[in-house]
C-alpha cells in the first residue's frame, strides 16, 4: 500500500480525522492544539488523530493528498474540511457542531 492509498484508508474508514502536529494530548503547534480545542467543545469523542511528526512520508503525502499546504488537516466522513483558520470559522458559525453530528449519528 503507497501512502496515498493509506492516507485514503484512514479518511474513509474512520468518521473524523484529524492530520495534526503531535498528537491530542500534546499538540506540538498551536493551530494543532487550537482545532483539537474545537474539536472537543463539538464533543468529538472518537477523533483518529495522525501525527505527522512522527511519519515524514505521511507529512508529505497529506499536503499532495488534499493538494493543501499545511497541517493541521480535518477530514470529516472521508471530506477534507479544511486547516485551522477554515475549522475555526465554522465552528463559529455552527457549521462545524452540524458536520460533527451528521458524522457522528448513530
């Protein structure tokens, strides 16, 4: 499996996805730790977080798989929603709370 196809793996088979700098707990950026934040008070409880740090190949990969330049990167139900600035916007409009529960309804 190349890493196009893993990074494809994780987004499709888990509901919320987040490409980040460190991992939930200890986030090694801000705009990381920021949408982690949003995250929660959305009350995602089975976030998959990937730690880009830790897999060079995945740090990579992430950028061409969404043709985005940075982390963090959210992907919700196999949709890539956006970076840090785009995730903080909608959460302020309650766009991000609507995404969240659609993927999350049992």
């Amino acid at each position: 499996m190349n890493i196009q196809e893993k990074i494809h793996s994780q987004v499709t088979t888990n509901a919320v996805v987040l490409y980040m700098k460190g991992i939930p707990q200890f986030p090694q950026c801000g705009f990381s730790g920021a949408t982690v934040k949003l995250l929660e008070a959305c009350g995602v409880q089975n976030l998959t977080a990937v730690d880009v740090l830790a897999d060079p190949e995945i740090r990579n990969g992430i950028k061409a798989y969404s043709n985005w330049p940075t982390v963090p990167q959210l992907y919700i139900n196999g949709e890539f929603v956006g970076g840090a600035d785009i995730v903080r916007e909608m959460y302020e409009q309650g766009e991000l709370q609507k995404l969240i529960d659609t993927a999350t309804a049992p």
